[in-house]
C-alpha cells in the first residue's frame, strides 16, 4: 500500500490529518500548500495500490484529480465542510462531508474517532473561527478560561500561518508545521514545550497584526467593510486572521481584507456576518479564482480592475 495524505494547510486541515495521525499512525507522502492552494489533487498521479485521505480541501474543486484517482482503483477517503459539487457514487470512495457553516474538517475527524483527541478538534475550531462551537465544546468539556484562551491563541495561530501567495510567505510549510505537532497528543503539550511552533508563530503573529491593525479602510457601509492592505508578505500572511478579528468585532457587518499581490491582483479573504454565516461563497464564486465556503471565502487572484465591483457587489449582497 501507497498511503497518500492530502490536506489544507490552514488550522482546520493540519488538525484533521492529526488527529488521524496520532490514531492510526502511518507513514505517508503529505500533500499540502498555502491555504489557497486547495486544488491538490489535481496536481498528482495515482495508482491501483494508493489509499488516499483528503482533508478540508473542495470536493468540487479536485474533481478531476478525484475521478482520476478512483479511475484507477485507488482507495479514498475524503472530509471536508465545503461546497462538494456531485459527490461521486463509487464503491472506494468513503464521503465525509457537512457544510454546516458551525461544523469545520477536524469536528467531523473528531467525530470520526469518536473524540479521542478532543482538545486538538477544540483548537481546530477556534482556529476556524467558529468561537461560538468551540466555546460550547469548551463548556461540555469543562475547561477554564485560561485553557480556553490557550487554545483559542493557538488555533488562531496555525491558522495564521496558513496564509500566503505562496510557501515562501509563511513561516512554517504546513507539512513541517504537521510534522512538529505529531508528538503532541494534546494542544497543551504542544505549548508547554520547548520544540513547540507555538512561541515563534506568536510572536510573529503579534508584529503581523500590529501592520495591520493600521491598514486602510476603503469602503464603510451598513452592511459591509472593506480593508486594502500593500503588497507585503505580512499582508498576505494576516488576512484570513485579520478578516476574522473583523468579523468579531462588528458580528453584524461581512468584511472582506484585500491583500496586492503584486502582479496586478488582489488576493481577498471574505468573511461573512457572524450573525448571518451564509453567502461569502456565492459572493465569491462569482469571480474567477473565488470560491470557499458559507461562512468564509476567498479570491485568489482579482484584477485590480475589478476591484470595485467585487466591493458593490459585496455589499448589495448583504443590504
């Protein structure tokens, strides 16, 4: 047997494959990018002997590689929350999938293992900025506040340093940032140690949000803000958290962090209201390179020409 693990490289995709990980350990090739990078499979060849797991990347959006994949007798198991298009009908594919805007990858992997590593599922959620769960699971679980903020920062994090144009924006490549954690049969282990990721994406994180706590607001309505951040590996690096801690702040509003790349495009991380978590990946499917989920999506690649549009049409979806 081939063993074949293919994940995103945000929070939610690096603790799904964990907790898989420290379940049924094995030794796999890893799969993995930017958390914009979800067309993975796509990319790979496969054969009769391969047994693939997929996590938190579109069904949709790896279709070709998937039905390549089954083509050829491959054994496939595939979680995720995204929109998934036609779920093929195949005796070797096993299907996990739920886009409930409260449910992210590693919640269904918990489910899964029945909650062996439940903590780790914690961090996940909070990572994915679904505070509202992981604070319920939190509660079912007993944990103090202390705890809980502990793994909110940690979630928060990992998934921070999934962000970026490319491997060269991040600080750690998500398969080493796996690879680092898999001792770790818990998140506060993980923290307390003195190989941990945990204090250097800290303090990382920390001069990140800083730049971009001053980044300017180039459209304020009652329904929708729109931040326009410089072509900077920080930029790129703190959007998704930075269109969250938005989010989190007016729970009525969507907000969308637009990142130049560069090259005469923006990247745009769209959040939907926290009060309304429905409609980023329609607003977004509507361009090009868009895509994502309910509660948060995404542009790869907006021609700066566009730029307004993509701003109208964001707020006359949610007026």
């Amino acid at each position: 047997m081939n063993y074949i693990d293919i994940f995103n490289g945000d929070a939610d995709g690096i603790i799904a494959l964990l907790q898989l990980r420290l379940a049924e350990p094995r030794g796999s090739q890893l799969v993995t990018g930017v958390k914009r990078d979800i067309q993975l499979m796509d990319k790979l060849e496969f054969t009769a002997d391969d047994v693939i797991t997929v996590l938190d990347v579109s069904m949709e959006k790896n279709m070709v590689g998937l039905n390549k994949a089954l083509q050829v007798g491959a054994k496939v198991s595939y979680f995720d929350h995204h929109r998934p298009g036609d779920i093929p009908k195949h005796p070797s594919l096993n299907a996990t999938i739920d886009m409930d805007p409260n449910v992210c990858t590693a919640l269904l992997v918990d489910s899964y293992l029945e909650g062996q590593f439940h903590m780790w599922a914690i961090t996940a959620a909070y990572g994915d900025n679904l505070l509202a769960k992981a604070e319920q699971l939190a509660d079912k679980a007993k944990l103090s506040s202390f705890e809980r903020e502990q793994l909110k920062e940690f979630g928060t994090l990992i998934n921070y340093n999934g962000y970026g144009a490319s491997i060269d924006d991040l600080h750690i490549p998500p398969a080493k940032l796996f690879e680092s954690l898999l001792p770790f049969q818990n998140p506060f282990d993980a923290i307390a140690a003195d190989n941990s990721p945990f204090a250097l994406l800290q303090q990382a994180y920390q001069q990140d949000m800083a730049e971009a706590e001053a980044a300017e607001c180039i459209a304020n309505t009652d329904t929708s803000e729109v931040y326009l951040l410089p072509n900077q590996q920080w930029s790129r690096r703190v959007s998704g958290v930075f269109g969250n801690y938005l989010a989190n702040q007016h729970p009525d509003k969507a907000h969308a962090v637009v990142s130049d790349s560069g090259d005469g495009t923006y990247l745009i991380s769209v959040r939907a209201p926290l009060n309304n978590k429905t409609g980023a990946d329609e607003v977004c499917s509507e361009f090009v390179t868009g895509g994502g989920r309910k509660a948060a999506a995404g542009i790869n690649k907006l021609p700066h020409e566009q730029l307004n549009g993509f701003v109208s049409r964001l707020n006359e979806f949610y007026s």
